[in-house]
C-alpha cells in the first residue's frame, strides 16, 4: 500500500513540473535578435594608372606664339600618369598617397622664310609635369562608396619649348654649331612647389577593383629660377606662366577594398 501511495505522489509532482514547462514554453519565441550594427573602418591599398585634364591659363603663353606668328593654344593639357596609395592604420579613416602627371599642349604654323624658299614649321609646346604628396579623409555612406576629401603638396616642372626647322634635314647638317640655321630650339624651365586642395569620389566595383574621379586646384606656392637653354637665368618671364588651375581626373586601381 505504502509503495502505491509513493509512486501516486511521484507520478503527481512530475506531472506539475512538466505542465509548468508548458506554460515557459509558451512565452519564448523564434523571432531573430537584432543584431548590433557595427562600422567597418575604412581601408584601401591601390596602384594604378589616371588621367588628368589640368586646364592652365594660357594667355601669356598665346602672347608668346602670336609674336613668332604661330597659332594659340586652347583646351586643357591631357596628363597621363599613375598613383599609389595606402591607409594608415593608426588614425581610422585617412590615408596617404603619392602621384605622378606629365602632358603638353602646342600650337604649330607652316612659314616660308623667303619668297620661293623651302617651308618651315614653327611650333611652341607648353609641358607641364607634377608629383604630389596627398594626405586624405574617407567618408563611407554606404557599402563600397566613398567621399575622400584631401590636400596635395607637391613638386611640379614647367617647361616652355619653342623651336623652328625644316621638314627635311641630312646627317651633314648637324656637324657645325650652329648646325641648321635658320632652324632654332629654345627652352625655358622652372621647378615649382603647388598646394592642391582635391576631391575624390571613388567605388570600389569588387574588393580588388577600385574607380575614381577626381577634382582639384592647384595653387602655385613657390617657384624657382627660369632656365633658358640648360643654362642661362631669364628674367621678366610673365607672371601668368605659372602651375595654377582646375584639374579633372580619372583613374582605375587594383589593390585591396573594403
């Protein structure tokens, strides 16, 4: 009898534990749990080629041609070159970077020096190259695009060429100094330092592929002595010859993304 009575009393607290785990049961639920957003610092390591359209101001330039009676020059100098660049991983969001540019614009016209005479081409070419150190800021709104504002310090050339010869010349015309007048060569060139506020709008297609523009201004800060012909000091060169102006830029980098 003693032993019917222990096993009612152990079949009935077990039922009442199971019946309050229903009841638990009832109260939980499946749905999913936000989870926690969090930021991905930005990070970028490239190398590529770019192209600049820098936009000078040529009117001393075009004053110069008009006197040797060449045609002016317009339209913005097409600058082919590369980049490289890298985050720091210390200060979330920034990075670092070094480029290199060089293009050229001329202006040309077809002479006859005297009447019956064989014809001559005179030509000018304006030659500008930069390299610039960049120091950048990421902003990511969304997933693969970024807003990078920056600054640029860098080194640039100026080179100023004008030169007038014949359409055919033989080996035995270069023996003598002077070697073929009337042809002539001259060039003018000074070393710059520039300052280049920029902006650069960039979506990374795949973490291995990376497209850019880019828009900046460079501001001439500093400049050295023009020289003319590998030696001679000039002086009263205008003023307006000068690295200044808005550039829009183009490139393609492969690299690392996120």
């Amino acid at each position: 009898m003693n032993r019917i009575l222990a096993a009612l009393v152990a079949i009935s607290l077990t039922t009442s534990v199971v019946i309050a785990q229903d009841d638990k049961l009832d109260d939980l639920t499946f749905e999913e749990m936000p989870l926690k957003d969090e930021s991905v610092p930005y990070f970028a390591v490239g190398v590529g080629p770019t192209l600049s359209l820098y936009m000078p101001n040529y009117d001393d330039v075009n004053a110069l041609g008009a006197k040797l009676g060449i045609g002016t020059m317009s339209g913005p100098i097409a600058q082919w070159g590369g980049e490289i660049f890298t985050a720091i991983g210390v200060v979330p969001n920034m990075r670092v970077g070094f480029s290199w540019v060089t293009g050229n614009n001329s202006a040309s016209k077809d002479t006859v020096l005297v009447l019956g005479g064989p014809s001559y081409t005179r030509a000018i070419k304006y030659n500008v190259s930069m390299r610039t150190l960049k120091i950048d800021y990421a902003i990511v709104p969304f997933k693969s695009f970024a807003i990078i504002p920056g600054v640029g310090l860098g080194f640039g050339t100026l080179t100023l060429e004008t030169y007038q010869s014949a359409a055919a010349r033989t080996w035995p015309d270069y023996g003598t100094i002077p070697a073929t007048s009337p042809d002539s060569y001259t060039i003018l060139e000074r070393s710059v330092i520039y300052a280049a506020p920029k902006l650069d709008i960039e979506y990374a297609v795949t973490p291995f592929l990376n497209l850019r523009l880019n828009a900046s201004y460079a501001l001439q800060v500093a400049g050295g002595d023009w020289t003319g012909n590998k030696n001679a000091i000039v002086s009263d060169v205008p003023s307006g010859i000068k690295l200044q102006g808005f550039s829009a830029q183009f490139g393609i980098f492969v690299g690392l993304f996120n």
